[in-house]
C-alpha cells in the first residue's frame, strides 16, 4: 500500500489527524523495507510505527514484547480499534490457544505479540514461516544489550531469526539508549544497513520538581490528598518503604497499593490491575515497578528517595504523562539518601563497577542541588540542547531563585575547613565541618580538639542544614575540592584559597531548605492541557469505568483522557462530531459513540454548555517529502554535508550511526542533489570490479554484492557506487 494511505488509515481505525515527531518517517522506512532503529522517549508513540505499518502491507507482523501484561494491554486497545491482533504466551491455553493458531493458519491477524523465549522454540519458528510473516517489530529492544538496563538473555537469541525469515525487516524499538547500547542492538539482530532514528529526549508536558525531604510519607500523602482522582507513582528504594508507605496512605483513605520483586507473583499482578483498571489511585513501587506499563493517563511521578542515576530518574518520570497532558514529576530530595547509597557501592566486590554507580550518583545528585533548569540539565545529559532560557516547566524557572551575598558564611565554611585541616593534618567530610561550626560536643570533635579552634561555634545561630547546603554549593562553585570516594572529604581550592584570603564576595543562589507541609509547586506545564467541562468530564470518566469493566479491559482502552477532555469541551451530538474528536475511529464510534452522546445530552439538559477559548495550534508537523521525493531526515543530512561537515560529524551532531549518515549522502547523489565524483570514494581500478560484480549479481542487495565481492568493501562504498550508477 502506498504511504499516502497512512494519513487516512490513523484516523480510521485510530481517530488521529497528525503524526507525532519522527512516527511517520519511521513508518515509511519500515514499509519501504528497510531495517529500522527508533529511539523514542515514552508517551512519543512508538507502538504505533509498527502498529500502522502492519494495517498498509500485506502479511503478519511478528511483535516481540518482553511482558505478558503489556502484550493483552496492547492487543485489547487494538481490537478495541478494529485491528486483527492476538498474542500468544503462556497464560493462553487449550481451545483457546488452538483457536488463535487456526487463526494464525488461515491469515486472519495482522498483528501477533510473542516473547522472545516463545519466539525462539523450534516448532515456533515452523509455524511462523508458514504464517507469512512480513515484518518484525523488537519492542524495548535495549534489553538485548548487557550494555542496557533491563538486560534480558532470551533476547540475545532473536538474531537467529534472520536465517528463519530470510528478507523480513525488522523495527527494533526503545525509550532509551546510548550509543553503545544502539551499536550493540543492530550487532545483536543481525540488521542490515538499518534507518536511525532518534527523537529528542524533551517531554513538554512534564514539569519537574526537587523539594527538600522532611517526612517523606506527610509530603507524599500532602501532595496526593490535593489529587483524589489522578492516578500516580510514588517511587522508593526498599520494599519495605514500598509496603509500609502503602499502608500509611491507604489509612488516610487514599487507594494504593505495594509493588515490589518480592510480593508473591499473584500479589503483584493483582496490584498492578488495580492500579491500571482504576481501582487504586496509587502505586508505591521500587524501580521493579514500570517497563511495559501500558498507562496513559499516570498524572504524576514521586520519587520519595533518591534515584541512582539520572538515566532511570528520567525512565520512571516518563511514566507520568503518556497521552501526552500536563503532569508532574517531584523528588524529594535529602543528602541523607545520597550517602546511605554510595555505602551500600562499599559492599560490591567489583571496584570499577562501583566507582561508575558512584559518580552515576554524585551526578543525580547534582541534578538534585543544582540550581540550573531541570529540563536544560537532563536534556544536557542525553547530549541534547535547550533552545532557551526558561522552559516554563520546572521549578527553577517557575519560581527563579534569589540572589544573595554569601561572602560571610562563605567566608566562615571555608576558614573552618583551613582550620581543621591546619590543626590535624587532615581532611574531614562536610557532615563534620558544620558540626564544627555549630559547635557540636561530638567525640570526634573532642578527640581531635576541634572544640579548641577559632571556627568552632561561630555558625551556631545559623540552621545545620542551611551550613550543609551552602557547602555543597562551593563544592559545585569550585571553592572546594571533594575526594571522589565515599567519604568525600573536603579541601580548598586554589579558588577558594584565593576567596578566603582576600575576602573575595561570593554571590550565590539561595537553596530552599524548607517547605511547608500540604503544599506542592502548585504549578504544572501548560504543554498539552486542554480546558474543558470538568463536571462533564466526571460523568464521562464514571461512564468509561463502567464499559471498561463490563467488557474486561482497562478504562484508557476506551478512550483516553484527552479524548474525554476533547468530547467535554465541543459537546459532540452526531456521529460525524463524535468522529471528529481525537482518539475516535471508526471502530470506537461504533461501539461506544451512542453510550457517550447520551451521557452529553443528558448532562446540557441540566447544565449550560461552556464556551472555551480556542486552542493554541500545534506547529505543523516536519515536513516529510520534498517534491524530489527525500524525506526529511536525509535532507536535513544533506543540509550539514553542503556546510562542510563530514559524515562522522553529521552522526554526532544528529545523534544518528555513521552508516545511516552515509547512506543519506549516497540517496542525496542519487537524486542529484550532492555534486560529487566518484574519485572521492573509490578508484577506477575498485569501479571496474564494482561494477562486474554488480552485473553479475545485481544492486538491488548490497549484502549480496558485498558477498560476491569477498567482503572486501565496506557499505558505505557499495551505496555510493550504486548512487553513482542510478543517480538522475
């Protein structure tokens, strides 16, 4: 099927206008054939560039999925939608299984989830060339890296596939990776040549917030009492605090529930329903909590103690938000939680694996203290930049933090540093340092007659945590050097040095230390809100539990809130209206648009209809094609290269493998759009081979030119020769 057929066929069978960033490019290169590598972050809609694609070609597409909950979530949405999906794992058994496989035998799915351990049986791989497989889709592909989070073994086998299915594209799929983890995934599955792509890691509609920790339980359950409806995530390190925060919250009358690796299997699962059908508000989970949760509509993500590493914070905040409406991320924050973490790195036997875990984090705990915005931080992290100065979605830049002159506590924490340091011949942690200054009656302070120096006491009048604070300031400032180990201990700087003694002002940020018990930021990112009726929107939401349970499935497979949100600001009455709103295909009209027009009407009969501003258009989508038929990733390509920049630059800058780049430079001398000799890439004497080779074996496989020619040319060669030789 063409690919301008893929405008039309979302809407009908999934209810949406536009494309988000990148679906359809990626869309396109999989029905073009191509090998395919996305990295997307979560709530950017990766599910649906295979989904798509496997409603406009011909044959069954193969979805590999690690969990069996995220398998049913996603074929029940599908055929909610009208899309011909099953899946196939152990909970499917007897008539059942043999009915799904019938249907497998004569054609009648487009879409069959499996988990790699299925995929790979003998007998499997029979059936599946007979069930004229066309495409294979690898979801949370960075489990087949040991370089990934969420290493999973079985995966490692799925490049045997290649073999089975000779010719069969592959996707591979995942929020997030690195390069190395990218490299490793299309080593590990045998891709050839594969399409890169890779989105940006910013999520719009996510606000982020770092409070001081207090008692963490009180500001977890301050902050969820102002939320009765929304559904959310609270993360914490041990299952105990996973058990008893659950516990506290559910005797203040809020539904949560305990999630951890060490609940019995059928504990687990059940809490994990409830929480997904809308039955319980809260989940209070360690990090075991989260890969293959299919919930759109998580409204926000606590982190009650502190992250190891800003790569799992930014995957567990990713949980809030998927339907891409405001929500809100907020870590309670304690240097307490930081240090008991890098104890724990003392009993690892592997040095060079804990010194990685502990600068991992020491950088979450900068992001923590930092006083820069959050988004700037983490995107900087993922090696992506923030176009402005003030995302308007984050602490930092909602509520700017007051400047003030710090020359004379500044000036105290670093004489008593000199000072104990002078006095004993070495150094001593921050922890001890503000004793000092508070003067602390400690044994250690005894023992070593810090209680004897000109520093001791002179901070008394000052709050300890405010002295705590304004350390790891100058530490981040570069007034004072921290040792690397656990202990970190404290020495001057050659700046701080130069401050003290000559008195050099020192401005600073104020730090918050405190916050006020039962209040939140009480600000959220306007990315993605949508005014509407929110009396309507309650008896729409009752409305969407009641059908959801009749019919076994979670209340998003029935709509989403953005869809409610939609319907309870334009009053749909007709069935072209209700098709209009976003989120309604064909399928969904069908089944539940007379349930949900009733309820309207009902609702105007006692209640004026509300009249809402208009909503700010989206930008228009990147455009995709140009008239000479490049989309718009390779023109982007070609729009560095005739800047100057080489093909390992491009990568870098763009985020994408060298391979695709040159691959881009190859289609853009192809079409005529690169001026180019062939000299800049192979000799005459290499052409003439080349071309033999290709008249013999043809170009329409590089691989198998590559093969005739004794492997002895990279790709890279090969694409620009057959540029050369097709080019307009």
């Amino acid at each position: 099927m063409r690919h301008a057929n893929l405008a039309p066929l979302l809407k009908q069978t999934f209810g949406y206008d536009t494309f988000r960033p990148l679906q359809r490019e990626i869309m396109e290169a999989a029905l073009a054939g191509r090998d395919v590598v996305a990295i997307l972050p979560t709530g950017a809609g990766k599910s649906l560039c295979f989904q798509l694609p496997a409603l406009a070609r011909e044959g069954l597409t193969l979805v590999i999925s690690p969990l069996i909950a995220l398998m049913k979530d996603q074929v029940d949405a599908l055929v909610a939608s009208g899309v011909a999906a099953t899946f196939i794992n152990s909970s499917i058994q007897g008539s059942e299984a043999h009915r799904r496989r019938s249907g497998l035998e004569e054609g009648h799915y487009q879409l069959l989830y499996a988990a790699p351990e299925r995929v790979m049986m003998p007998d499997f791989v029979s059936d599946l060339q007979r069930w004229n497989v066309t495409a294979i889709a690898v979801d949370e592909a960075h489990c087949i890296s040991q370089w990934g989070h969420d290493f999973r073994p079985e995966y490692r086998a799925l490049g045997q596939l290649r073999d089975a299915l000779p010719g069969v594209p592959f996707l591979a799929l995942t929020a997030t990776a690195t390069e190395q983890v990218r490299e490793d995934i299309i080593r590990q599955l045998h891709l050839h040549e594969p399409e890169v792509f890779l989105a940006s890691f910013n999520r719009p509609n996510l606000s982020y917030t770092v409070l001081p920790k207090a008692k963490a339980t009180s500001q977890v359950y301050d902050f969820v009492r102002q939320r009765p409806s929304e559904a959310g995530i609270v993360y914490v390190q041990s299952r105990r605090s996973a058990e008893s925060l659950a516990a506290a919250l559910t005797a203040e009358g809020v539904k949560a529930v305990a999630y951890h690796a060490g609940l019995q299997p059928e504990e687990r699962a059940a809490n994990q329903e409830a929480f997904i059908r809308d039955e319980a508000n809260v989940v209070c989970a360690t990090i075991a909590f989260g890969m293959g949760i299919n919930k759109p509509d998580v409204r926000y993500v606590i982190h009650a103690d502190l992250p190891k590493n800003i790569e799992g914070y930014y995957q567990e905040t990713g949980r809030a938000g998927r339907d891409s409406l405001p929500s809100e991320c907020v870590l309670l924050y304690s240097r307490g939680d930081l240090v008991r973490n890098l104890k724990f790195l003392d009993e690892m036997t592997d040095a060079q694996a804990a010194e990685i875990a502990a600068r991992q984090m020491r950088m979450m705990a900068d992001f923590a203290e930092g006083t820069e915005c959050r988004r700037v931080a983490l995107l900087d992290y993922f090696g992506e930049q923030w176009p402005g100065d003030n995302c308007g979605g984050c602490d930092i830049c909602l509520q700017p933090r007051e400047q003030w002159d710090a020359t004379t506590h500044a000036q105290k924490l670093l004489s008593c540093i000199f000072r104990i340091r002078q006095k004993s011949g070495f150094s001593t942690g921050l922890n001890h340092v503000v004793e000092v200054l508070a003067g602390a009656n400690t044994e250690k302070i005894r023992k070593w007659y810090h209680d004897q120096l000109s520093t001791y006491g002179i901070g008394k009048d000052v709050p300890r945590e405010e002295w705590a604070v304004l350390g790891r300031q100058l530490i981040r400032e570069g007034y004072i050097d921290a040792t690397a180990d656990s202990f970190q201990t404290l020495s001057l700087s050659k700046k701080g040095l130069a401050t003290l003694m000559n008195r050099t002002p020192v401005m600073l940020t104020r730090v918050p230390i405190a916050v006020k018990a039962g209040t939140s930021t009480g600000k959220v990112a306007k990315a993605g809100s949508i005014a509407c009726d929110e009396g309507l929107f309650a008896e729409l939401r009752a409305l969407r539990k009641r059908l959801a349970d009749e019919k076994g499935v979670p209340p998003y497979v029935v709509f989403g809130d953005a869809s409610l949100r939609h319907m309870c600001r334009e009053y749909p009455h007709t069935e072209r209206g209700f098709l209009a709103i976003p989120g309604v295909g064909s399928q969904k009209l069908a089944d539940y648009g007379a349930a949900f027009m009733g309820v309207i009407s009902q609702w105007l009969e006692g209640h004026e209809m509300l009249k809402f501003a208009a909503e700010a258009a989206p930008p228009p989508p990147p455009k995709m094609k140009s008239e000479d038929g490049l989309t718009g990733t390779v023109l982007e390509t070609l729009r560095l290269q005739r800047q100057g920049h080489s093909a390992e630059k491009i990568a870098a800058l763009r985020g994408l493998v060298v391979s695709t780049i040159h691959s881009h430079i190859a289609q853009g001398i192809q079409r005529g759009e690169v001026k180019a000799d062939p000299r800049d890439y192979y000799s005459a004497e290499e052409e003439a081979e080349l071309r033999a080779a290709a008249a013999e074996h043809g170009m329409e496989s590089l691989g198998k030119l590559r093969e005739a020619l004794g492997n002895r040319y990279e790709y890279p060669v090969l694409h620009y020769f057959r540029a050369f030789e097709t080019r307009k």
